[in-house]
C-alpha cells in the first residue's frame, strides 16, 4: 500500500563512496582472488537460459540478493522469505534458486546497511534494490551491468508494454547514457492521489454536508470540534486530523498533500512558472496562504495540539477512539488507519473530493512520477537476463494471461500477500484506476463475474460481501474502490506531473536533506503559531540562498536534455 520512501544519502557518506568506488579498479570475489571490474558483464554464458522470456536455467542457477523485508510481510505457516510460493515458483519455472545473503526488517536501516557494503568494498549481491542517490552513485562508478540488451531480448511483449505504462518516465530515469542500468520499480500514478475521508454520521450529526469550499471544510472542522459531532456528551474530538512531519505530499495517512492542492499549491514538486521554467513547489506564494489558513486552524482548536508528536499509528488510535472524524489520505486509508474490526462505527467514513480555496473542480493533484526503488545487477554476475525472467514471471503471473492472483497475490481472507515475496517487481500503471476499477463496478451493474481476471474477481467477492451485509469481510475493499471513483472522477482527465523524476542532482545529493529539514521546521512552526506567517518569506529566501537556486538549475538542466 503506501510506498516506503528511501532517504537521501547525505553529503559525507556519499563523496566517500564516490571516492572509493572511483579509485576502485579491481575488488576482492571473496576467494583472495580480484575481478576486472572493467569488464562489461558477459551477456553470452546463458547459453542454458533458453532465449525465450521463459526459458528455464538448466541446470537451475543461484541468485545472491540483498533486501528490506519489513515487519507487516506475513506468511502462510510454515513460510518465510526463502521459501514460499514464490521461491518455489521461480525454481520450478525459471530454474532461479533466490538466496538472500542478508535482510533487514526496515527500509533505512537496509539504505545504511547497503552503504556500508558499497563503502567497504565487499562484494556486492547479483541482484539488489538501491534507491535514486545509490543508482547515481554506482553507475558513476561503473559498478553496474548494462541492461539494454538483455531487457530488448529477453522481456516478455507484457512487461515492455507495462514497463513503458507510464510513458517511459520510468525506464528513462534508470538509464545513464544511453545505457539501462536499472529496472525500476513503477506504480500507479494517480492512485495515490489524496481523497478527503469524513465521517458521514458525524456530519448528519451537525446538519452539514460534504464540502466544496476550503471555508466549507473550516466549518465541519469547528462542528466537528465545538458541537459533540459523536454525541459523547464530551468536548473531546478535533476538526482536521494531520500527522507529524508534516507530511506535505499526496498518498499517506492525515497527510496535507490534499490540502495544499485546494490551494492550488504543490510543495515538494516540480511546477511550471508563467516563463515555463521548473520552479520548486513549496516556496511558491501558494504555499504561504495555506500555511496561514492552518495557523488559523491550530489557533483555533480545530487541530489536534499534539499533531507534531502523533505519527501514523497514534492518529489510527484517534481514529479507532473517536476522536477525529476528518483527514487527507490516500485510497488505501480504508485500510488503515481505519480497522472496522475494532470500531463499528467507522463504517460510516467515506471518501469525497478535495475541496478547493475558490469552490472550483475537480482539485488539480500534482504527482510524483519519480522512482523510490529500482533494481540492479552486479557488473560482474554471470546472468544479468535472470532480472529480467523475474520480472516476466512476476508480470505474468499476477496480470498475464496465466494469472492467479489469489496464489500469487493475496490470499483470499487478504490476510497474506503473497505478492510481496518476490524483490524483483513493477507494476502497471493504470491497474486500479480504471482498469480494476471499470472492469469491477461493470461486472457489479451486471452481476457477471466471467469476464473479470483473478485479482479482479477478488475484489469483486469482497465488494459483493460488502453489499450483501459482511462489514467486515467487505468494508476496506468498498470503501477503497469509494475512492477510487473518486480519483477517477476528479483526476484522471486531469493528470499533471512533477516535472522532475530523475536521480538526485550534485546539488541535491549535498544539500537537499539540510533543506528539507529547514522547511519541515519553517513549515511546523507556522502552523502551531511558534513563527509568525512572515517566516515564510524568510524560509524561501534562505533555500534560495543555501542550495535551492542551484537545485533549481540543476533541474532546469536535467529537464532540457531529457525532452
């Protein structure tokens, strides 16, 4: 569900890479023996694989990996991540045996981890995830093997169509001179457009509607706070919920992505100016009058005083207690937060459409085309075509034509996915919104499920058991395709994209978490009353003056010699 962003590699760890990765002509293979490390990876020794997309090693080969396997990844009794459907199904079907020579349980502690080992020299896995800054760094430094042939020769028709799903923003931003040097990990794009999730019992309970206006929204939020919107008889509950960071983007839990876009404002985005250069969202005035419209909010009650200290988890608990009934999130909120086995109630939150400063819609999201993850291979393993068949039969099984999306997918209670198992994975841009979405809602109106695929006919169970009275078997599912409807609504005719997507820039790799940290604090402050509206100003200048104006150019740049 939500994506797990890496962080950026900061300025001291990676101009030591570079300088240890750029003085390295040869590394150790482990056995006291050295490897050329100039030497292109030999694309020819396949010569068992077949030369098919299909085409099984025989006899089978290992592949060493590295990977984060975070805590919410469950398996069926019995299973682990060495052995489970997914293992069993590349050794039989491919004749991959995946050995993963190490883990780790959360995303930036495998970003530090993987540092280490690129810092230290060691030998590197066959194949791995690596984030932008990694990717950048390590094809600086040659390190990675050219993917190019291998994707043309051996990708499957159905993963060059998905793989290009997105108009080749993806596949772009992981090739360095001509050169693939990756396989991305893309995904949908609207899909995590923000929805506004209310609880409609407590608006019946106040006499208001959805809102259509930001002055519409501040005035559930003071219903919501002053007049016992749950009937408690206790003052007890907040208008808006947000989380800490603040979140600024689209696509999480209580984040302001929505928010800001009522605005018409795009923080952590690359706009268009009137001139038609790149500007950085969040130093546009925009920005400054919704910071003031929240100041106004937290000053007057209508926002939890301790958003700053409540993360993602302590908001479910307000939620699951009652004590909020309004928040911007993403489509899968229905989900979690929300738990409509612990609290009957929450039935009753429902998504609508973002409200906007002038009344006008649909609400124009900026997303975010770049790619969080990618994968790559070692320049010196002997089956760079092996990322490639990975990705095939992950492609293939979950949305081809042999697809069987409750095995390889999500179990049929969705109390495992499956889905997460393998560490080679992209998916199809426009799988939910519509394709999942229009094939479901068709085969609903018509009460003919024949048509639909496996993981459509999933959702198309849960959704019926939703309608049929089964709450908790159904609700999540509902309530997440409610949305989806209103996404498609709102944003699919209106699709409008951040206009940076590549790897880090110099400037970015050295300064862009000191920045970022400048403006969570700036942006923090503004909101709880600590620092006047003014500060804003202040913010912007110091960006401009501390990276940002070189950042912008730099993006200019980038923009330039990739259209």
């Amino acid at each position: 569900m939500k994506k797990q962003k890496s962080i950026v590699v900061g300025l001291s760890v990676l101009s030591s890479l570079s300088l240890i990765l750029g003085a390295c002509g040869a590394t150790s293979n482990g056995d006291g023996e050295t490897a050329n490390t100039n030497n292109a990876a030999v694309t020819n020794n396949a010569t068992n694989a077949g030369s098919s997309a299909t085409g099984k090693y025989d006899p089978a080969i290992t592949v060493h990996a590295v990977r984060p396997v975070e805590s919410n990844v469950t398996f069926d009794s019995g299973d682990s991540i060495n052995k489970n459907i997914w293992t069993d199904e590349f050794t039989n079907s491919l004749g991959i045996n995946m050995v993963y020579d190490w883990t780790t349980v959360k995303n930036d502690d495998y970003v530090n981890k993987l540092n280490v080992s690129i810092a230290s020299g060691e030998k590197m896995a066959d194949i791995y995830q690596v984030n932008a800054s990694q990717l950048q760094l390590l094809a600086d430094a040659g390190q990675l093997a050219d993917l190019t042939d291998v994707f043309n020769k051996f990708a499957s028709p159905l993963t060059k169509k998905l793989m290009n799903g997105d108009g080749g923003k993806g596949m772009n931003s992981a090739t360095f001179d001509g050169k693939l040097l990756a396989i991305p990990q893309i995904g949908g794009t609207i899909t995590s457009n923000d929805v506004l999730w209310i609880r409609t019992d407590w608006l019946k309970n106040v006499g208001l509607s959805e809102p259509k206006t930001i002055d519409d929204l501040v005035k559930i939020a003071t219903a919501f706070t002053n007049q016992d919107p749950d009937k408690n008889g206790k003052k007890d509950t907040v208008g808006l919920g947000i989380t800490q960071g603040p979140a600024l983007t689209n696509g999480g839990v209580a984040d302001l992505g929505g928010l800001f876009a009522g605005f018409k404002a795009y923080p952590d985005r690359w706009i268009k100016d009137q001139s038609g250069q790149a500007v950085f969202g969040s130093i546009q005035p925009e920005v400054k009058q919704a910071l003031g419209k929240l100041q106004e909010m937290y000053k007057s009650g209508l926002i939890d005083r301790e958003w700053a200290v409540k993360d993602s988890d302590k908001f479910g608990e307000d939620v699951l207690t009652n004590k909020v009934g309004m928040w911007f999130g993403a489509n899968w909120n229905s989900m979690y937060p929300i738990d409509i086995t612990k609290n009957k109630d929450l039935l009753q939150v429902k998504p609508f459409s973002i409200a906007s400063v002038d009344g006008q819609q649909p609400v124009v999201q900026v997303v975010d085309p770049s790619v969080n993850n990618y994968f790559v291979v070692n320049k010196d393993f002997e089956h760079p075509e092996a990322i490639v068949k990975l990705l095939n039969d992950f492609q293939e099984k979950l949305w081809g034509e042999t697809s069987d999306f409750e095995k390889y997918g999500t179990n049929a209670s969705q109390s495992v996915s499956y889905f997460k198992y393998p560490l080679v994975q992209s998916w199809p841009t426009t799988k939910d919104i519509p394709d999942n979405l229009d094939a479901v809602r068709g085969a609903l109106s018509s009460s003919d499920a024949s048509k639909l695929n496996s993981e459509q006919n999933g959702i198309y169970a849960s959704i019926k058991a939703f309608n049929d009275g089964d709450i908790v078997k159904g609700y999540a599912t509902a309530r997440q395709y409610d949305a989806f409807d209103v996404i498609k609504r709102d944003d699919l005719s209106n699709q409008q994209f951040s206009l940076f997507y590549g790897a880090p820039t110099p400037t970015m790799v050295e300064k862009k978490q000191a920045l970022d940290k400048m403006e969570q604090e700036a942006f923090t402050k503004i909101i709880m009353g600590a620092a006047p509206i003014a500060e804003f100003d202040n913010f912007v200048a110091n960006w401009k003056k501390l990276g940002g104006d070189q950042i912008t150019q730099e993006v200019n740049d980038w923009i330039t010699a990739h259209h």
